[in-house]
C-alpha cells in the first residue's frame, strides 16, 4: 500500500469519527457543572479523549496526503 493512500484512509477514518461525535454532541444537550456547549458535553458524555484521537486522525492524514502529493519525489 502506498503511504498516499494510508494517509487517505487516515483522513477519511478521522473526518467521519470526527463528523459523528460532533453530530452526538449537537443532539444531545448537557450541563456539566454549569458548563454549557461543545466542551462540556465532551466532558459530559466522556467523549473528549476520542474526540481529540478522531481529529489528530483526520490532521496527520492530510498531512501524509498533501506530503507524498506535493514534496515527495518519486523514483
């Protein structure tokens, strides 16, 4: 498999983790504390540690995409 398309995968897997918990989250209020918004329904629903493993998921993906694209020199 080339790195190009495990960076795809990577994106595409951390996107959608991303897009669903954030879909959870719009749907389901919750006041952690006092706390009210995106923060504390992370807290709330104990979704912050996958919530922040889905988006460096999604980042590091599109860096190995743009990488291998536009700066790696093939052979």
């Amino acid at each position: 498999m080339e790195r190009k398309h495990f960076g795809i995968m990577l994106f595409l897997v951390g996107s959608i983790g991303y897009l669903i918990l954030s879909l959870y989250l719009s749907m389901n209020r919750f006041n952690y504390n006092g706390m009210t918004g995106t923060y504390a329904a992370l807290l709330g629903n104990e979704l912050l540690v996958p919530y922040i493993i889905f988006c460096a998921m999604g980042i590091v993906g599109f860096i190995i995409c743009v990488y291998e694209t536009y700066f790696c020199k093939k052979k």
